[in-house]
C-alpha cells in the first residue's frame, strides 16, 4: 500500500462561475457510473462521499478521446485561499478521504480529492496505451489544469519534481517512498500478473490488508471498509490497468526525495504495520524542511483511523506559517 498526500496549490483564480463539468445522472442518490455494489456499503461517511463524486474530461496525449476522470469537488470553491488537493494511496480511491474531507471543509479549506489513473472511478472503457507511471503523471498534470480551469505518491513525489505547477505545501501521511518499484512483479508473464491481479482484488486478501492497516475494528467494520476499498475494482477495466501499472515497474521515487524543496508535514501512524514508522524518521532526515507528526494507536492510515488528529495537525501547519508572517508584519 502506498500513502496518501495532501498537496496546497497557489493557482491562479480567473472565474468560479464557468464550472463544466460530466456527471451521469444520479441513481438513488448515487451518480449511475459507480458500480451498483456501492448501495450496500453502511458507511454514511462513505455513502455521502460517494454521492458526490464526479466525472470531469481530461485531455492526455496518450487517449485519443478526453478521460472522464472522477473526482470529488468542494461544495463552496473560493477566490482566496488556496485550495488542498487530496491523492489517494496505491490501489484506492478518492472514497479513502471519507472522514477526512467532510473535517477539512469544516474547517474552511476548497478541498479538491481526485482519483489516480487507472484506480478509483474515472471510465476507462476505451483500452488505454498505456496505464504506468508517465500516464499517470500526464492524467494528474492535466487533471489540475482542468482544476484551474473551474476556479481561475510515491504517485506523490513522482508527480511534485516533475511539475511545473508550484505547489506550495505538502503532507505526506504514511507514504511509501522507499519502495522501489514493483519489484519481480514487472517480470511476471501477463497470464500470471492477470492472476495476481485477481486475488488482489480478493475479499480474504482485502480483509486481511485491513487486518494489518487499521488497529483494533469489528469484523462488521473491516468487511465493509473491504467492500469500500475494492469498489473500484468491480469496473471491467481495473484488471487491465493493474497488470500495466505492474509490468510497468511502478514507481521508484527514492532518489527525487532530496529534490523536494516544499515545506512538508509528515503524518504518520507509530502502530502502521505496512510501512515502519522509522521511515518516517528517515524521510523526516531527507527533506530539507519536513515537521513530523506521529500518532499513538494508528495504523497505516490515520485520515481513517483518526482523522480529528490529521486535519489537526494539517490546520497547525497551514496556520503556522501564517501566524509567522502576520507576526512580522506586525513587528514592521
């Protein structure tokens, strides 16, 4: 599993009028794109997430037709503050922000969340060329372009050192940057990969990934966070994706670690048992200016587990800065 990002962009505002936008008509409260499973997920945090997500055309070079390309977008958008863009981790979607989005509105941040290619709930029914790193990188890239049209990794520093947009702060909650690709994984024949790819996808396997990213919740509750983590996985198209983002190599971000020059809130879970919080002491090391924020009895996902204490930690950090320029301008 990889770790989620959270990303504040200075864009440029032109209008928050001109919103064009594609989004299916809905199907009992849910947009009709979405596979009809999402009607037995309990979760109201989910449920209410999922009634909101949206499809929006993207333009890549590597698809002759635009990517009808999902995400959520905010309820209000602003002019002045810069908003806060939400990545999901490895194989998830944008429902993975459920608790932490509602809290981050709440609190009066324009929070965008957006789902990578090839996972979560963009329509890939036309077959891609291509579904690696790259394509991933161009989708995200144009995704913010269409962000700035409305209101004008690993996926995480893969996208950061190779873009031009500036972004201004970035979080990183329990992120997997010292792994280094998929490993064997890209040597596997396709037969073979489409296999792996299945089981993936598995309920036993997703039931004990749970087991192993959240600490201490009910068999009822990890079944149906299961049901809300493989939901992407239920679309014809997510096989395909999957094996080409694994044949691919995946991402390998460990040498552009140093690159990152923006401030960075690290927020990890102590009790994660996917990735060690000891790389987050590491990472904390290698970024030339990183806070770290740990939090007791979490696991790998704390906008999950304890999401009060993410966009806690997320409000000290914006707000930090903030009170440190209104202090100088008060000294002058």
């Amino acid at each position: 599993m990889m770790g989620a990002l959270s990303l504040a962009y200075p864009f440029s505002r032109v209008t928050a009028t001109k919103v064009s936008e594609a989004q299916a008509k809905p199907n009992n409260g849910f947009p009709s794109f979405l596979p009809k499973q999402v009607h037995t997920i309990k979760d109201p945090f989910a449920r209410n997430l999922a009634m909101r997500i949206h499809r929006l055309p993207v333009s890549v070079k590597f698809s002759e037709n635009p990517i009808m390309s999902s995400c959520v977008k905010p309820l209000m958008i602003q002019n002045k503050a810069n908003p806060v863009v939400l990545l999901h981790g490895f194989d998830s979607s944008c429902l993975e922000w459920r608790y932490t989005f509602p809290l981050l509105e709440e609190a009066g941040f324009e929070t965008w969340a957006f789902d990578i290619l090839g996972w979560g709930f963009s329509d890939l029914a036309e077959k891609l060329t291509s579904c690696d790193v790259v394509s991933k990188r161009e989708h995200f890239y144009e995704v913010l372009n269409k962000l700035c049209e409305f209101d004008d990794s690993g996926v995480n520093l893969s996208f950061i050192c190779s873009s031009s947009f500036q972004v201004e702060k970035l979080v990183l909650i329990d992120a997997s940057v010292y792994t280094e690709g998929t490993g064997n994984l890209a040597t596997l024949p396709r037969l073979i990969a489409y296999a792996g790819a299945y089981v993936l996808k598995s309920v036993p396997l997703r039931l004990y990934a749970n087991y192993l990213t959240f600490n201490d919740i009910s068999f009822s509750t990890s079944l149906d966070w299961t049901n809300i983590g493989r939901l992407h996985c239920l679309f014809p198209w997510w096989e395909d994706a999957t094996v080409d983002f694994m044949i691919s190599g995946g991402y390998n971000v460990v040498s552009q670690i140093r690159k990152v020059k923006q401030k960075t809130l690290i927020i990890w879970g102590e009790n994660d048992r996917i990735i060690s919080n000891k790389l987050a002491v590491q990472l904390h090391c290698e970024l030339s200016d990183a806070i770290i924020r740990q939090i007791p009895d979490c696991g790998h996902l704390p906008h999950v587990e304890r999401p009060a204490s993410v966009v806690k930690f997320i409000i000290e950090f914006v707000q930090r800065e903030t009170k440190l320029v209104n202090q100088c301008v008060s000294a002058e």
